[in-house]
C-alpha cells in the first residue's frame, strides 16, 4: 500500500485540497481525519465538515461517507449503476 499523507496548515484550504484530490487520477481513496471545523455552520446550514464531507466524490470516499454513499444506505440501494448493476456499493 503506497499512500501520501498532505497536510493543510489552513482550514480554508482543505475545501481546494479535497477538490484537487478528486481531480487526480493517481488517487483513489480519500479519508479525512474529522473534526476540522467541530460544529461551524456553513452556508448550506449544515456544519462545514458536512459540507466537507460531501464534496469527496464517491469514487475516492474510502470512509463511505459522502452523500451518495449515505443515500443509497438510506435507500437500500446495493449498486452504484442501476440498471445494470455492476458496480456494488
């Protein structure tokens, strides 16, 4: 197992780094060592580290724990690819 630990001095720029890890194709699991804001509400009204949390793309989402992943949870949905169902949650 290779893995890069990246270190964000500033909060505020965790949003970017999520964003460009989601971009690279050399990276294909992301987990993020929570709490970074604690309960700081963010303009969605939920709180930042929700938001956070959401903006992991559920192909990296190692934790499972981006929206879609929580959604299908709630849905009982197995499969990432309805109809075709080939690619399991």
């Amino acid at each position: 197992i290779r893995y890069d630990l990246r270190i964000i001095d500033d909060p505020i720029d965790v949003e970017a780094a999520l964003d460009n890890a989601n971009n690279d194709p050399k990276v294909h699991g992301i987990i993020v060592y929570y709490p970074i804001f604690g309960q700081v509400e963010s303009f969605s009204g939920t709180s930042q580290d929700d938001y956070l949390r959401d903006s992991i793309s559920h192909k990296c989402d190692v934790e499972g724990l981006c929206h879609m992943y929580r959604t299908n949870l709630y849905k009982n949905a197995r499969y990432l690819d309805y109809p075709t169902n080939t690619k399991k949650c």
